[in-house]
C-alpha cells in the first residue's frame, strides 16, 4: 500500500500538480488546499471532499480531500464526550475526513486526513470552560491539531487497529525554536506519540525532514506535513519520503512537498 498526503495549494483541475500526484501512484490520498480535482483521479479513486473553515467561520474556496483506490466505508467519528470540544470537531468536520476504507487488494484500514490550519480557534468558542484536557501549556491557544489529539485519545482500538492518520498539521517542533520561545509544537508530537501513533517520515529518515518552503524561512524549521501510523502499521512501513524537491518546488507545483509511505502487504515479514 501506498499513501500520499499533500497541501496541493489551492490546485485546480487543470494544474499540473495532478500530473506529478498521478506518477506517485497512490493507493490513498489525503489531500489538503484542494480547488478541483481533475476527471482522471475523480475516475481512479473513491473519493471524499469536505469544506474547511475559514478564520471567520465560513466556508473555504478549497476542499479536504480522502480517496482510496477501493471503496469508503463508513464515517470515523471524532467524539470526546465533552460538549464543547464536540462542537468545535461539529464545526470542523471538513478539516477533518476520517472513514474506514477498504483497498483494492481487499486490506481494510482507518484513514483520517487532517488540515490543521496556520491560525487557532477564536478564544470566544471555548470560554469560560476546562480546557487543561486539550490546550498545550506552553501555547496561549488551542488548534485544531490539537482537538485531533483529543479526539483520537478517546478512539477505542488505536493501538490495535491499523490507523493511518495524515496531513498538514502546521505544527513542527523546532517552531518552539523561534521567537516567543516554546509553543508546545514538541508537547503535541509527544501527545501523538503516547497514543501510540509514530511520525512515518520522522522514523524512516532518522531526523526532522523539512516539507514546507516559508519565504524568508530556513526550510529546517518546517516540517508540518505527517503520515502518522498506529503500532500494527508502522510494523510494516518499509518506507517514507518526501516527494522530489525540484519537481516540486523548482516547477512552483504546491509549497508544500507529499510525503509518501510505503507499506508491505499483510502478512509479510
């Protein structure tokens, strides 16, 4: 199996990013700042699009994107119990597509892609409540990457089910690095980490793989794009990377670059 998360920057159906997304081959796509799929992957793939929120609380020119060469299943859920934090997932469901898909070999999985944007939640939607379960201490507010963190923390079966969880999370620890000092970007990589769940491109590289240009920014301090796997699927991860940075960055196609994950067959050593 192969899965592919990008931030295809507002593409349209006419872009050539599509023709670059098509040569990786993916057997799942979890895609974010997508303005139209063109007919070919429309045609290839089973394919779900929700509407994000904008800054202001309406609706965004793009769409979040999950496909499978295969079949949807049924909707995954993002509950925790407490009112507030559900509301908040309520507003946020095009962010957040997660279903339960079944590939073309017949290999059934739990597939959630994200976009966590670069800005928080207003303050007003979440005062006067609790919100120690789910705010970073070390962060003034709180983002939808971090409502992921306590929705998942409530999904029974995480760490025995295959989970594939990815996207554009605009979170990377060293952001902790500049100024303002530490923002908890390393506290919620934790968090994902004590549920179980690994960074696939973090495990294969062995060190912190930049996927997003910045202008004006040193590439090092941004990785924000994750394939996170459960325990029972990153035991078959036989490899991760990012897409080709010419291909992608020297022709302009996203400033983002795909991270690709390849897993072995069930069943094989």
């Amino acid at each position: 199996m192969r899965a592919v998360t990008w931030n295809c920057r507002r593409a349209t159906a006419e872009h050539e990013l599509w023709t670059e997304l098509r040569l990786l081959q993916a057997d799942l796509l979890l895609l974010q700042e997508v303005g139209a799929l063109p007919p070919e992957i429309l045609n290839d793939y089973e394919v779900l699009q929700g509407v994000p929120r904008t800054r202001s609380g309406g609706d965004q020119r793009f769409r979040t994107v999950l496909a499978v060469r295969g079949r949807l299943g049924p909707e995954i859920e993002l509950r925790t119990g407490t009112a507030w934090i559900d509301e908040l997932l309520d507003q946020f469901q095009g962010n957040l597509m997660g279903r339960r898909v079944t590939l073309a070999d017949g290999e059934t999985l739990n597939a959630l892609a994200v976009y966590s944007p670069a800005w928080p939640l207003a303050r007003e939607t979440y005062a006067g409540v609790d919100v120690s379960e789910v705010k970073l201490p070390e962060n003034p507010d709180i983002w939808v990457s971090d409502l992921v963190v306590a929705a998942l923390r409530q999904r029974p079966g995480l760490t025995t089910e295959s989970w594939l969880v990815a996207g554009d999370f605009n979170a990377c620890e060293t952001f902790d690095s500049w100024r303002g000092g530490p923002r908890g970007n390393r506290r919620w990589l934790d968090r994902m980490a004590t549920l179980g769940l690994v960074d696939c491109l973090r495990l294969q590289q062995g060190v912190l793989t930049p996927t997003f240009r910045k202008p004006g920014a040193a590439e090092a301090h941004c990785q924000i794009d994750y394939v996170f796997t459960s325990p029972v699927l990153w035991r078959r991860l036989s490899h991760c990377a990012t897409g080709n940075r010419e291909s992608v960055f020297g022709r302009g196609l996203s400033d983002h670059l795909p991270v690709v994950a390849e897993f072995r067959p069930e069943g094989a050593d």
